[in-house]
C-alpha cells in the first residue's frame, strides 16, 4: 500500500473512531480532567509548533516571511475569512520579496 | 419513507447549512490550493477530503507529506489532533433524537464536524436527525467540491506568486490557530512552550537527525501536558480552533 493511503487510512480510523465512540458507547464516563485538559491543548499546540520556525524560511527570505507572517497573524487576530488570510498573506510576501529584491 | 415533519426538517437542515457551506468551500479551496502547491495529486486532495473530513488534520498532513516525514508521524498528529471530535461527539448524543438505526447513528456520527457541532449545539433537543442530516450532507458534498475547485484554480496560479506561495500553509495554520488564542487567552502560555521546544529541538543537532514529525509531536505533547497540569479553564470563553 503507497504512503498517501496508510496516512489517508490511518488518519480517517483515528477520526471516525474519535467521532464514533460516543454513539455507540452511551454511557456517561469521560476522560481524567488532566486528559480533558490535555487533549483540549494539543490542537493549539501541534498548530504552534506547525508555524514556528518553519514558517520563517518559508519563502526564500528572512524579511518577506516574517512581514507576511506577522500580517497573518493580524489577520487572524481580527477573524477575517481563512481563505483572505492565505490570499493577503501570499501577496504581501510576494511584495516584500519584489521590494528587497530592489 | 419519511414523513412529511422529517421532510420539513431535513429540508430546514439544508436552509441553515448554505452559509456554512459558503464557509466550507472557501476553506476547502485554500485545502486543494495548498495540496497542489505541496505537489499532491488532485485525486489525492480530493480523496482525503472525502475520507478523512477534517480540515486541519488535512492541512497538517499535506505539510508532513511535503516535509518527509513517516506515515505513523503523520498518522499520530493526525489522530491528536482530531481527538477533539470525542469530546463533542459526547456532547452530541445527550442532543440528538439517538432512536435510529445503527446505520443511520454511525453515517451521523461520521459527518461530526467543529461547523455541524456549532450549529446542533445551539438547536433545542432532542434535535432530529432528518434536520442534522440535511445539516451534514450539503457540509460534507461542499468540502470536497471546493477541495476539488481549488486543485483546478492551482494549475491557473501565476508563474510569479508560486515563491511567495511557500508561506501559504503557515497562513493558514495562522488562520486556525490564531481566534483560538484570541478567544483562550490561557492558550498563549501552550502555543509558546510548543513553539520553545520546537525551536530548541532544531539547535540540537543529535535531536534534529529523528526528524520534522517526532519533533513536532514531542512540542505538542510537553506544551499539552504541560498546560494541562498548570492551566484552568475555568471562566474563559471556550473557542475550539478548527
């Protein structure tokens, strides 16, 4: 089986079973509040981790990565659409790299 | 057949899933956008929208495959980072009308998402499944149809904008990440540790061989365990990033 569907695969068990449990196990028992609380932090933190500092050597240059990706997180501070996010953030690299490149 | 209050209902479903499917497609283009960009087939964009249904976790996956790291690194993120769908999951069956057949339960239970939480979670129960289903459909038909939109958009992409291209994805994380502090603000203490011991991992050159996935992992599991031994949620507005 080729790498793409063992992760596909794998990832969609993980989820369904994630979705699925509770509809077939009705009881009333839930997790340790330490894991409630540990599972409530992970998608913050795995998305953290995910930026930074990879995002910083993301186009090539130092200035261009960090401008836009400071205007991302402005962006998304103020909740504006995902997809405008990604579109605003890709223009301004690509201005801040024509501009150092001048 | 139904009968005409479950028509009435599912047909209610699709009314109040319009806007989140206008949402969803806008989302799942970036998805078929980013995956082209990473160099991911269409048909692969497309099938992992369809099987797995869960944006971030795509997102996640297209940078990792990108990246080289194993299938079970990817694999593991994946599933820590969807185990979230338990907890509303539970939520939802003490919601919904749960007198139906197993296989109408488990096709439900399938198309649980942040969106169709957010909007179940605010109707009076028990809430009627002919109304989720007519929720979740147009939500699950939309996400993969705007995956395949943005695979299309990709190949018209501009010679000069494919460079600056690179930053698209962390733009994206940025998106998702980002309305969860704002709304959390506790959760700052969590994305710093994550991003600190991420960091420090890339200064170790021994560390930094076992690769981009097992580091990830490693910053995401101190930074969650770490805020889950220091941190109470309390009185905060609780914002799930998606």
């Amino acid at each position: 089986m080729s790498r793409f569907w063992i992760v596909t695969l794998g990832i969609a068990a993980f989820t369904q079973l994630s979705r699925l449990l509770r509809f077939f196990l009705l009881d009333d028992r839930r997790l340790p509040p330490w894991w409630e609380r540990f599972f409530q932090c992970a998608p913050t933190a795995l998305l953290a981790a995910l930026i930074f500092p990879e995002v910083l050597g993301s186009t090539g240059d130092l200035i261009s990565a960090a401008g836009a990706c400071l205007i991302a997180v402005i962006l998304a501070w103020r909740h504006i659409n995902p997809t405008v996010i990604v579109a605003l953030t890709v223009l301004s690299a690509a201005a801040l790299q024509w501009f150092v490149s001048q | 057949m139904w009968s005409p209050d479950s028509r009435r209902q599912f047909r209610r479903g699709v009314v109040t899933s319009i806007p989140r499917c206008l949402g969803y497609l806008t989302i799942s283009l970036a998805f078929g956008l980013l995956a082209r960009m990473n160099h991911m087939p269409a048909w692969q964009a497309v099938a992992l929208s369809m099987i797995v249904y869960a944006g971030a976790s795509q997102f996640v996956a297209v940078n990792m495959m990108a990246a080289q790291a194993t299938a079970l690194q990817i694999v593991l993120t994946g599933a820590i980072l969807n185990f979230r769908l338990f907890m509303m999951s539970a939520t939802l069956t003490r919601l919904l009308d749960m007198k139906m057949p197993r296989w109408a339960l488990a096709l439900l239970g399938a198309a649980v998402t942040d969106e169709a939480f957010a909007v179940l979670a605010c109707e009076e129960p028990p809430v009627p499944r002919s109304f989720a289903a007519g929720l979740m459909i147009p939500l699950w038909l939309s996400w993969w149809g705007g995956t395949l939109l943005g695979c299309l958009v990709a190949s018209a992409l501009p010679q000069a904008l494919q460079k600056a291209m690179g930053i698209a994805l962390y733009s994206m994380f940025i998106a998702l990440v980002v309305p969860g502090l704002k709304a959390r603000r506790s959760m700052i203490f969590v994305a710093f540790v994550a991003v600190a011991v991420n960091w420090g991992w890339t200064l170790v050159p021994t560390l930094e061989r076992w690769g981009a996935g097992l580091r990830l992992i490693t910053a995401a599991f101190v930074a969650s365990a770490l805020g889950a031994t220091v941190l109470r949620f309390g009185d905060e507005q609780k914002e799930e990033p998606s």
